[in-house]
C-alpha cells in the first residue's frame, strides 16, 4: 500500500510539474532548457555563443567549430531559497557525518572489499536498468545489461567482482535511470530541486527514486532496519571511494549551490543526450545536424 | 517370538552396514593453476554428475547431481587456493528395501533435493619443462545440510511412516597428476587420488529388515581411491573449459567453465 502511494505521488509530481522540454529539440538539434533568471552571474559574463557576431574572429577559418562548442544549459529554480537550505543541510551532512564514517570505513574496509561492495550494489540495480534500456528502446543496451548480469552472477561471484567490465568480455554498464528514460521521451527537468540527503534532483529525475527503492531487490529485506542498514552502508561505502571529489568541487566554486545546480543539469544533459543516441526511436534525430545527413543522402 | 525378531532385527541394524552418505565436492581440476603468472583470481561454475558405491552391506550406488561456483587464487604458475560454495541432491538406491517379507514398504530410493555445501582446496604444481609437469592437491568439503526422506512401511499389520536422516556429510581427497600442454593451450591431466567421506545416519522408526538402524552411525566409502583424467581448454575471451572424469567404484564426470581474470 505504501509502494503505491508514493508511485502515485510521484506520477502525479512529474505530471503536475514536468512539461515537456519546451522546444525540446530545436531545429539545430540541441537542446533547450528553461532559463535561470537568478543564477550563473559566471556565465552571464561569458558571450553568449549563439551570438555569431560575438566571435568574428573565427570568420577567417573555414571549418565549423560548433561540435566543440558547449551547450548553455540552465534550470529553473523557484525553489532556490527552500533549495539552499537544503543544500546546507546535505553539505553539514556530508562534512559531519558521512565523510568521517567514510573515513573510517575506509581505514577498516581495504580497497578490494569496498570495490565489491560497490559491485554488488551496481550488480542488484540491474532491474532498474534492464527496465530502462527497455524503456528507451535501447534493445542492445538492455541485451548487455543481461550479459553482464549473467557474466557476473556466475563468474563474478554473485555479483561480487565485474568481470564483464574486464578488457576481454567488455560489456558497458548501462548507466541510466526512469529519469532519463523520461528525458528520452522528451520531457524536460521541470525545475531544480535539492532533496535532503539525496541532494540535487528534479520532478523528472525523481522517479529515480523507483529505481533506487521500488526496482532495487534489498529493499524488500525484511525487517526495515535491515534493508536501512544496507541503504546506510552503501552511502558510506561510495562515499569511502570518492573522498576529495565533493571538495574540489565545493572548494573551488565561488557558490557551491550553483555550482552543483550547473554540474548536475549538465550531466543530466549529457546522459539524455547519451541515452537519445542509442535509443531506436530517437538516435536518428541526435546523429548530427540535418544538412550532414542530406549530404550523406545524396552521395 | 515377537521379542527374538525385535532383538534380532536390532543386532542386524547394529552390526549392518549403512547406506554411505559421502559426498564430492565436485571437480579436481588441472594440476597447474589457470591464474596469471603474477598472481590473480580466476572463478568458475561447475557442474559433476557423481556416482559410487560403498562396501556396507548391502551394497548401496549413491548418486550426486553437484553445481558449485569456485574462486581461486593462484600465482607463479605453481600453487593455487580455491573455494567453492556448491549444492547437492542425493539419491540412493535400496535404501528402504526390507529384506524381511513381514516389513513391507512403497519404494526403496532414497532422494532428497538440493543443500548447499562449502569446498575447500589447495594445489601445488611442478613444471618439468613447458610442456610437462607434475603436481598434488587435497580438497575437503563440508555438508551443513540434512537430507530426509521417508517411507511408509507395512509391519505386521501397522502402517507407519520412517524418516531417515543424513546429515554432517564430509569428504577429504588427496591427489596427484600430470599435466600435458597440448598444442592451442591444452592442458591434458589424468592422475590417481585417496579419498575419505563420512557422513551421521539415522532412522526415526526401527524397521526389521531394513539396513538402518535408529541408533546414530556413521557411513563411509567402499573404495579408498581412483583415478582422474580430463582437459582444460581455451575458449574465448577469457574463458576455459575443464572436462574431467573420475573413476572409484563407479564413473563420475562433470565440466566446468572458467574465467581468468
């Protein structure tokens, strides 16, 4: 009864607040995303590079540097004030408790065993990510999700080690998420939202939320201190192999929050665009630019 | 008269040998280790059909359907510790049959479904040359599990129903063989071995002319040894195949496929 009422909550979320990317994809292929009226006051200095007349010394060379060029891309965030708040408590959080727990951890758990920890939470979450690809008619991506699943099981021990991940079998873990699979399908982030302990996120990317409770098997261990002891035990083990990553981060932004917000949507970005690319539906329209493929056609 | 026959049928459950119990811990492998030479990890699944028979009277065939997966460690070429975590069924055969015609009972298998069990092994290895060598290994298996099965028996005009139990099935084999490298990384292997199994018995119900009885007992192999030959062949992308067979009393075989990390 639980399970349903928090899917209907969260369908009813992301129908609620996630329109679809509006101009979703825009004629040169990219992506459009709403605009941030309060944040980047970085990238406000920066020309705009949709603005050709900005870069007029580039006229003199005759190849087109627009492939190299990075997207601009912004969220809405009408939140931001009940979001900072947040953002300091996971910060507190991760300063206060998890990284001395990592630390810890780390000086008890040698490398090898915080590495097939690591395996094995990647090894339960294939359900969400078999789903996914299926979803996002990545048929191949799904098909080597079960290879590696069935590698790992039987020679990984249980899931334990990656040998599919190994430069022999070379299976490439399917990173993705319901989150991304509504991206796919073209809807757009709706606007940024800082979770408490989950941290940054958004009403379409919180159906990740399914995947990460709903289509993940420990979370069905019996008694519920159980299954949170293990949820607990994983943070603090990713937490123990990514000591520094967050410090740099936060540590060289003039406004962590925003930097965090830029680094998350553009990742997302990123990982849609990824995921478009091997979708059957939607790889034809992320392959290049139109003139590209008329070209090819005609030759 | 009654009496005499209880007392006579106990003595025969007493002095009569059990049904065995033993257990195979599943395949002995090639001598020489499959790990990289620097050392690291290989693992693998298995699959061994094992049959035996064993010298108690009467004489019983015990039959294993055994899958395991193994991680092994080995370095240098020359020695290697392995693992395996393995599930086996049981049947055995005339375990229920009476030979007194006043004990009548439906069915004689015995048969018990999957329990899972633990391996444990080590290997050492010579190499003579690159293509000859010679090596020993010993491997122990532990059984936690209990298999029962039960019987319904007519007895002088009763019905009842009996459970035998068997339980704490262990075995220890000891090993010797010799490695042929073949053209296209064949390793041909074929060697003799000792072995020990033992395992608890026992009947919930004392039935007069069968071969069990319900004080605890303890059940063991009829032969000490036999022998083992098979090949461990590359496959593709890291992985092996290991046939093997092994001859005791009976024919056992299995195969195996490995990993090289």
């Amino acid at each position: 009864m639980k399970h349903s009422l928090c899917l209907v909550a969260i369908f009813a979320w992301l129908a609620l607040f996630c329109a679809p990317a509006s101009g979703a994809v825009s004629g040169d292929g990219k992506t459009a995303y709403a605009a941030n009226t309060a944040a980047e006051p970085a990238m406000a200095q920066m020309p705009d590079p949709t603005d050709e007349s900005a870069y007029d010394d580039d006229d003199d060379y005759d190849y087109d540097d627009e492939p190299f060029g990075e997207e601009r891309v912004t969220i809405s965030d009408p939140l931001e004030p009940v979001n900072r708040i947040a953002h300091v408590f996971n910060d507190r959080m991760y300063f206060w408790v998890l990284k001395p727990a990592a630390v810890v951890y780390k000086a008890v758990a040698p490398e090898p065993v915080r590495i097939s920890v690591k395996n094995l939470h990647s090894h339960l979450g294939y359900p969400a990510r078999f789903l996914s690809c299926l979803l996002q008619t990545d048929f191949t991506g799904a098909a080597e999700e079960t290879g590696r699943f069935v590698i790992n099981t039987l020679w990984g021990i249980g899931g334990l080690m990656d040998p599919a991940a190994g430069e022999n079998i070379n299976l490439e873990k399917q990173d993705t998420d319901l989150g991304e699979t509504l991206g796919v399908y073209g809807v757009g982030h709706g606007f940024y939202i800082v979770w408490p302990v989950f941290g940054p996120s958004s009403p379409r990317d919180s159906a990740s939320f399914i995947d990460e409770y709903l289509l993940y098997p420990p979370f069905y261990i019996r008694p519920w201190y159980a299954s949170t002891a293990l949820t607990a035990l994983e943070y603090v083990n990713s937490a123990s192999l990514r000591i520094g990553e967050y410090e740099s981060l936060v540590g060289a932004a003039i406004d962590p929050y925003v930097a965090m917000r830029n680094a998350y949507v553009q990742y997302r970005m990123k990982s849609v665009q990824a995921r478009q690319a091997r979708s059957l539906l939607f790889k034809e329209e992320t392959a290049g630019p139109p003139e590209v493929k008329e070209a090819e056609d005609e030759n | 008269m009654k009496k005499r026959l209880t007392r006579i049928s106990l003595i025969f459950f007493l002095v009569a040998a059990f049904p065995p119990g033993a257990l195979a811990g599943g395949m002995f492998g090639p001598p020489q280790t499959l790990s990289a030479a620097a050392g690291g990890l290989n693992t693998a699944i298995g699959y061994l059909y094992h049959e035996d028979t064993y010298k108690n009277h009467p004489r019983h065939k015990m039959r294993h359907n055994i899958i395991y997966s193994q991680a092994a460690w080995g370095k240098s070429g020359m020695w290697e510790i392995y693992g395996r975590l393995a599930a086996a069924d049981m049947k055995m055969s005339d375990a229920f049959r009476s030979c007194l015609p006043a004990a009548m009972n439906i069915g004689s298998e015995f048969h018990d479904y999957w329990k899972f069990f633990g391996t444990l092994g080590a290997k050492g290895f010579y190499p003579v040359n690159r293509f000859f060598g010679g090596g020993i290994f010993m491997q122990a298996s532990y059984n936690p599990g209990k298999y029962t099965d039960e019987t319904p028996v007519l007895y002088n005009g009763s019905f009842f129903v009996a459970d035998l139990e068997i339980k704490n099935l262990w075995d220890i084999n000891l090993g010797a063989g010799l490695q042929a490298t073949l053209p296209g990384g064949i390793r041909a292997y074929a060697g003799p071995f000792v072995y020990l199994a033992r395992a608890d018995a026992r009947m919930s119900h004392n039935i007069p002319g069968l071969p069990l009885g319900t004080e605890k007992t303890f059940l063991k192999n009829k032969s000490p040894g036999g022998g083992y030959f098979g090949a461990d062949i590359p496959l593709i992308r890291g992985f092996r195949l290991n046939i093997e067979g092994q001859y005791t009393s009976r024919f056992s075989a299995g195969a195996a496929i490995s990993y090289v990390y």
